[in-house]
C-alpha cells in the first residue's frame, strides 16, 4: 500500500510539473488578467504611476546579467523592464519571446549616463554608445515578477 501511495504522489508530482506553461522569476505570479503593452500605455496616460499585470514581446535583454529587458510597445518604441530591488534577473536568451510581468509602470526620464550604462550592457560598441548625447522619457516599468514561457 505505501509503495502504490509513493507511485501515486510522484505521479501526481510529475504532471504539476509538466503542466506549468512557465518559468517564474521574482515573485510568483499568474499569466491570467495581463493586459497588452497597448492596454498599458492607455492606461498611464496623465498618470504618475500605475501597477499592472501586463504580457508583451521582449525587444532584448541585458547581456551581462539578464537584469533588464526590453519590451516592445504597439508604437514601435520599447519599454525598459527592470527587477524589483534588482532581486532576480532573467534568462538573457529570451528575445523575441511573449512574457507575463508584473509591477509599477511610470513615465522616467533616464539620464545620458544610465543610458549608456544600459548599452554597454547590450553589448553596443564604443562608437553607438558615444553617440548617446541626450537624456530620454520613456515609459518604464519596475517589474516584482515575471513569467517566461518554457520552451
């Protein structure tokens, strides 16, 4: 009897884990009630911050470390992602793939000296990172946690 139990609970244990859609980084979170970065934008409009749950397409991710990401926006322009307290960091192959995060969204000015910072991070050469001469508002978002589709 205790040997069919042990079977039936790795068994069970076995499907949960087949069964996740998702790799989660940071805090957990679910997929369900994520709004489009289109959705998002909409959303902050004439507002100083607001919190969401939002899926999109990474852009690109930090090279170094995986500790931020760009998401693309309906608008062709992209949404810097960075982790809570820098507490976790993602995968740095996941370009290109739909992501769930969760957190703060509000509009930053980044100075030319994070700027650059963030290109050499991406691995840009000297000369594209000598060329960043100007501060930038954007959208930005201060992710708690984050789920990656497992391949």
């Amino acid at each position: 009897m205790k040997k069919i139990v042990t079977l039936l609970a790795i068994i069970f244990a076995v499907n949960i884990s087949f069964g996740q859609k998702y790799d989660s980084f940071g805090e957990k979170i679910k997929p369900n009630g994520a709004i489009s970065t289109l959705e998002l934008a909409q959303k902050t409009t004439g507002k100083t911050a607001v919190d969401a749950k939002v899926t999109g397409v990474v852009e690109s991710v930090c090279q170094a470390k995986g500790c931020w990401m760009k998401v693309k926006m309906n608008d062709g322009q992209t949404m810097r992602v960075t982790f809570k307290d820098y507490g976790f960091f993602v995968p740095k192959d996941i370009a290109g793939k739909t992501i769930v995060f969760e957190g703060n969204a509000k509009t930053k000015t980044t100075s030319v000296e994070e700027l650059r910072h963030y290109a050499e991070d991406a691995g840009k050469s000297k000369d594209e990172i000598a060329k960043i001469t100007d501060a930038k508002t954007e959208l930005a978002f201060e992710a708690n946690g984050v789920l990656v589709p497992k391949n």
